[in-house]
C-alpha cells in the first residue's frame, strides 16, 4: 500500500511536490516551536495558558500537515484530470 502511495507521489508536477514540501516544514517547525512551549510549561508550570497555547498550537500544526497531504493528493488528481 505505502510503495503505491509513493509511487503515485513521484509522478506529482514538481510544483505541487516543492508545495507540500515546503508546507510540511511550516507544520514541522510548528511542532517543534509547541513543543518547546509544552516543554517550557512542563518545567516551570508557571501559567496554565501557556500549556493550552502550546496543545493549540500541536493540534493546528498536525491538522496543516494532514491538510497539505490530503490537498496535495487531491490537486494532482484535479490537474491530472484537466491535462
């Protein structure tokens, strides 16, 4: 199944591929800024809002991940399609 998906991946119009690319980095960096965040709180539990901002921004990072895959595979399947 995942040498399938792969295999599809590959054949993806080189914007497309840079597009995601460069939109699982902003999730990926998002991820790590949440998790200094959660970090920082899980040390000093200092103010209760800094963990529900640090969750927030975890589950907003993870969703913009599973939205460029998911846009990202239906894109190609729409330019496919027009060409």
């Amino acid at each position: 199944m995942l040498k399938h998906v792969y295999k599809y991946y590959l054949n993806f119009d080189t914007k497309l591929k840079n597009l995601m690319k460069h939109g699982f980095l902003f999730s990926f960096f998002m991820l790590i800024i949440a998790a200094f965040i959660l970090f920082t709180y899980r040390f000093f539990y200092t103010l209760p809002l800094l963990y529900y901002i640090g969750l927030s921004l975890f589950k907003v990072s993870i969703i913009y991940f599973v939205t460029f895959l998911c846009f990202g595979f239906a894109f190609n399947k729409i330019l496919s399609d027009i060409l």
